[in-house]
C-alpha cells in the first residue's frame, strides 16, 4: 500500500519541482495534496494525516518550524524533509529536535530528494514491524488461529479474481468471529485484510486510493464482527469488480486518452516506455499508434511541450536555474542544449530578448 505524501512550500515551480523529480511510482509513494502556505499546510495535514510531509521553511502565516511543532503535538510517526533555500544550521538544529528525517537545501537535485524519501519509507516499514508484532498479540486467540488458512486462501483467490471465491472466505470469516468479542483484536483484523486488498490492487499496477473508498469503517462500543465482515466483503467485491473493468479496457487502447494524459505530464519527463507501462500496451504499439494519432513521435511530441512549458516559466519570472528541474531534466546542461536546438537561442538569450521588448 502505497505512503502517502504532502508537499508544503509557498513556491510553485519549486513544488512541481518536486513534483517531476520524485520517483514516486518506483518508491510505491502516492502525492496526495500540496499547499502554499503553513497553516493550510497544518489543516491538510490534519485532514489526510500523510506519511511524510516535506515542507518549506520560509512560509506565510505558519512557517515550516512552527508547523512541525504543530504536528509533533499531535502524530509522532508522520515523516518531515525540511527543504529550504537557506543555509542555516541553526534551522537545521531546531528541525533536528523535533524529530525531522531529513533537512535539503534549494534548488532540490532528483538523487538527493530520492535519497531522503528512501530513507523516510525506511522509517514508516520499521513502524509497519512494529504494527506486526502488535498483530501477533491476538494469535494465541482461537479465532485467530482459524482466521490464519482463511487470510491465506483470500491471498491466492485475489489472483483469480473470483468473486464467489472471495465471499465463501469471507463466509468462513464470519463463522470463525461468532464467537469473538474483542474489539481490539476486530480493529487489527479489519486493517489486516485492507491492507492485503490494497496491496493486490498496488500489485495490479493501480493506486489504492484510486479504487478503494478512502472512508474507512467507523468502529463504536456496539461493533459486531457481523458488521465489520460485511464491510469488508462489499468492498472487496467492489474492487475486484473494478478490477475486472480495467482489465478489459486494456485490450481496445484508447489513444485519445493516452494523448491527454501526454499532455498532462509531458513537463515532467516522462518516457513512451513509462506511458506504454501506465495503460497497459507495448512500448513499439504505443509508439506507432502514438505518431499515426498525432502525426509526430512521442520524443518530438514531449519535446514540444515541454519547451513551451519551458518558455512560459522563463518569461514568466522563474529562475532559470530552476526550469530545468520543474520540467524532468537531471542536468541543467541537456536542458541548454535541448532548449537551444529547439528555439535557436539559449534560456538567458531568450529572457534578454523579452526584456529588451518591454
């Protein structure tokens, strides 16, 4: 199941920045909200409760300091990267004190900022151990002894996704909890088997947030295991009837679909392999269906767009030692030569021109 991330920072281009140079699909972590400022940094943070915030320092209204303090007062195990454009130890060292993963300074490089996420999902798997061991307590239970052969067969009918399968299991679920009152060991039960759902729709090649209702059951005084079984069974149903769906779209590609999600993502680098892989198709169908559609390569298409992006960043004010990482490039010095060889002059000749004309 995927960590979930919030960016904080009251820069825009630094958080798309951000944005392109995290490797987010291969560090299985999903950017679930952004703000511009600390105090609705803090009320997002409340709301989604992340896994790792990164976060500026300098911000209006609440600044990165004052909102991990905030936080610290309320979860202890969300993970911070610090990102700043100041050089300060005595930043760092306040950060340090309130248990912050990591402190970067701007502009942010693609292996460092990769690197610190590495180290914060390090981190939450060690707190997921722990989360484990929490669940071994129940094991001398009767029930739980039984509920053990069930979570193995749900895990190998997943594949098969057979939903008669999936509800005989959760048939079985049910008679084995008829005679189990311990809500505590229901509240571990239910995130157990949503954690292996979310994990097959991941293992399918989705995000979990995507297909799987982020509202949870509520649990009270007066939950039954009746109640939570059914829960389960209708949502995992659900899902792998969703499953099902997606699994024969992939068969008619809809190219005008692919063009838009191009469009979309274009600035951030992506490759026609990575797009072959997000909708399902081969890299060589992709590519001739891609140039029939639109009448160019799928190079020379991101190309374009990513250059006009790249114009309307410089013309706009952005730093130009800042482009280059909003827009996917790992080294200012192929983004020069990209730039140049598609306009005829460099970042900095560009920006003098439009000057000039003012």
């Amino acid at each position: 199941m995927p960590y979930k991330v919030v960016i904080i920072d009251d820069e825009p281009w630094t958080r798309e920045a951000i944005r392109g140079l995290g490797d987010w699909a291969g560090l299985s972590l999903d950017i679930v909200g952004e703000a511009s400022d600390g105090e609705s940094g803090l009320a997002l943070i409340r709301q989604i409760k992340p896994d790792i915030v990164l976060t500026d320092i300098m911000m209006p209204l609440l600044n990165g300091l004052e909102l991990i303090e905030a936080v610290r007062k309320e979860d202890t195990s969300v993970r911070v990267i610090l990102i700043s454009g100041y050089d300060d130890f005595e930043y760092a060292r306040r950060a340090l004190r309130m248990d912050v993963s990591d402190y970067l300074l701007k502009p942010v490089k693609r292996e460092e900022l990769n690197e610190k996420l590495k180290n914060c999902i390090g981190q939450l798997d060690r707190f997921s151990d722990m989360d484990k061991r929490e669940l071994d307590r129940f094991g001398d239970a009767e029930w739980m002894r039984e509920y053990a052969p069930l979570y193995a067969s749900l895990q190998s009918i997943l594949l098969s996704n057979n939903g008669a399968a999936v509800s005989a299991v959760f048939d079985g679920l049910s008679a084995s909890l008829s005679h189990s009152g311990t809500r505590d060991g229901l509240i571990v039960l239910y995130y157990d088997l949503t954690g292996l759902l979310e994990r097959h729709v991941v293992n399918m090649g989705y995000h979990a947030g995507d297909l799987i209702d982020r509202r949870g059951f509520v649990f009270g005084n007066e939950t039954t295991s009746g109640e939570i079984v059914s829960f389960l069974r209708r949502r995992y149903l659900e899902t792998l009837e969703t499953l099902k769906k997606l699994s024969q779209n992939r068969s008619s590609v809809d190219i005008e679909m692919i063009v838009k999600y191009v469009d979309a993502y274009a600035h951030q680098g992506i490759t026609l392999e990575q797009t072959a892989q997000q909708f399902f198709v081969s890299r060589e169908y992709l590519g001739k269906a891609f140039k029939e559609h639109t009448g160019k390569h799928f190079t020379d298409y991101t190309t374009s767009l990513r250059m006009e992006k790249a114009k309307d960043l410089l013309l706009g004010g952005v730093p130009i030692k800042q482009i280059h990482l909003v827009l996917g490039f790992s080294e200012q010095a192929h983004f020069y030569k990209v730039f140049k060889r598609y306009f005829g002059t460099t970042p900095g000749g560009m920006r003098r021109q439009f000057t000039d004309r003012q």
